[in-house]
C-alpha cells in the first residue's frame, strides 16, 4: 500500500471532520482518587519501546500504522511489590494469601484494604477465581471520549501471569469513576507476581473523530468533579445495569469538568 496515498486520504478525512465539528485534538483529564495511599499511584506514562536502531528502513519500527497504534497506549504502572498464592482448604475451598508472609512488605490490613476476591457466584467459572485491585485512577472528559482498559499485551514479562485480566470500556465524559483492575486466575497453582513499577494495566481512548489525538493532562482537584464522581459512586450496589443512568447522569452533569492541574 502506498502510505503517502492513505495520509493524504486521511488528511482529507481530518478536514470533513473538522468540518462537522469534530474536534483533532481532545483533552483528558486524569486523577488520582485516594486521600491516604495517592502517593502509591504513580501518574500514566506513554507507551514507549527501547528497541535498538533498525537495520532497515522497512523495519516494523518505521510502519505508520503499528506506530500510530503504540502511541494511542498509556501504561499505568504496578503501585506495589506483591506475590499471591491461591491455597485450597480440605473441604476444597479456595483461600488467598500473601505468598511472602513475614517477608512482605504489606501488612495484613493493608491488603485487605487492597484487593477483594469476588464471590464464587459471580465468577464465570468454577475453577478460575475472580479478583480485584483498587485503581483509584479517576479520567474524564469534556468531548465524548470512552476510556478502553486493557492488559499490558505490548509488554513481554518473563513471569507470565495465571491469569487473564478483565478488559473494561466506558464513557468517561458521562461516568468518570474509578477504574479497576480485575484479574481472572486460569491457574490456582501459580503465584501472580506483581513488581512495583512494571505495567499493570493500558488505558487508551477512543473519541468521535478516530484520527482526534488525546492530550492527557493531571486534573486539578474540583468540588464540581468530585460532587459529579459522588452522585455516581457506588450505583452499581443498586442496579445491575449502570448504562441505563448515563442519561440521567449526563443531564445533572456539570458543562465542564475537565481543569489542567497548574505546574
């Protein structure tokens, strides 16, 4: 494919675009909701690679279409040093624990106030356990933007993970709440090891106009973001189905929200 012919088609679809309104450039506010451990979460970083110099200049390093695809990615990195183990009881139950014991550096406390293993009920399947983390990471949009959350699928860990990570999308000019971070553990007889600072999950954003970049900025911390976060907090305990209110929410929503922290 000729490349120079696919950006002048594409520069041509930017100007329709921008014609019908649709803006080449959106901002997405991110921020960090935990008053106690906030120091922990360290902020999204763009996805980069340490690749040496190519050979060639038809090298993969050079194709628009796998860099433009790298550069949509932010990584949000691991905020501790954890190793779980899964230990079945003799009645065959299943009993989550911290596989350094004394050794860790999290307290008992801490982790409870951490993680949260789902009820058997609500797992989709027997044998694979459902767990959660807590991401305080709050984003949020003034343009419709939908927040995608994935897996670190760009990394290459030598450890690989037990597990497969649950992957989420939402609208995050209509619902800016917490993300979190579930992981399904396929196999109960390997640890899950996390390592402070390595990738522990991707965020990238899809908005109204494909080509549109996202300029990701720290939020400053508003009574307007927070009272909107709090109308929406927690629904979930009361409906099963949180789609349905986005209507609802997006009436009582404040006309912006997004406001770039000052440096």
């Amino acid at each position: 494919m000729d490349w120079d012919e696919y950006f002048a088609d594409e520069q041509e679809a930017r100007s329709a675009e921008q014609a019908r309104g649709k803006k080449r450039t959106v901002t997405v506010g991110w921020t960090v909701r935990s008053q106690k451990t906030s120091v922990l979460f360290s902020p999204p970083k763009p996805f980069t690679r340490d690749d040496p110099k190519p050979a060639s200049s038809k090298s993969v390093q050079f194709c628009p279409a796998a860099v433009d695809f790298d550069r949509r990615h932010f990584v949000i990195p691991v905020p501790v040093d954890l190793t779980l183990q899964f230990e079945r009881q003799p009645n065959g139950s299943l009993t989550l624990k911290d596989a350094n014991g004394e050794k860790s550096g999290m307290r008992e406390s801490g982790l409870r106030d951490f993680l949260l293993v789902g009820p058997q009920s609500e797992w989709r399947h027997p044998e694979r356990p459902l767990i959660q983390m807590l991401s305080p990471y709050v984003f949020v949009a003034d343009d419709p933007c939908f927040v995608v959350q994935t897996a670190p699928y760009l990394h290459y860990f030598q450890d690989q993970r037990p597990g497969l990570q649950m992957g989420g999308r939402f609208p995050i000019h209509i619902w800016p709440r917490p993300i979190s971070w579930g992981f399904e553990w396929y196999d109960v007889t390997k640890p899950l090891k996390l390592k402070r600072g390595e990738p522990w999950f991707y965020v990238h954003f899809e908005t109204e106009n494909p080509s549109a970049r996202v300029r990701l900025v720290e939020q400053e911390p508003t009574k307007e973001l927070d009272d909107y976060i709090n109308s929406i907090s927690d629904v979930s305990k009361y409906v099963n189905q949180t789609y349905s209110l986005f209507s609802e929410a997006q009436r009582k929503r404040p006309q912006t929200l997004v406001k770039a922290k000052k440096e």
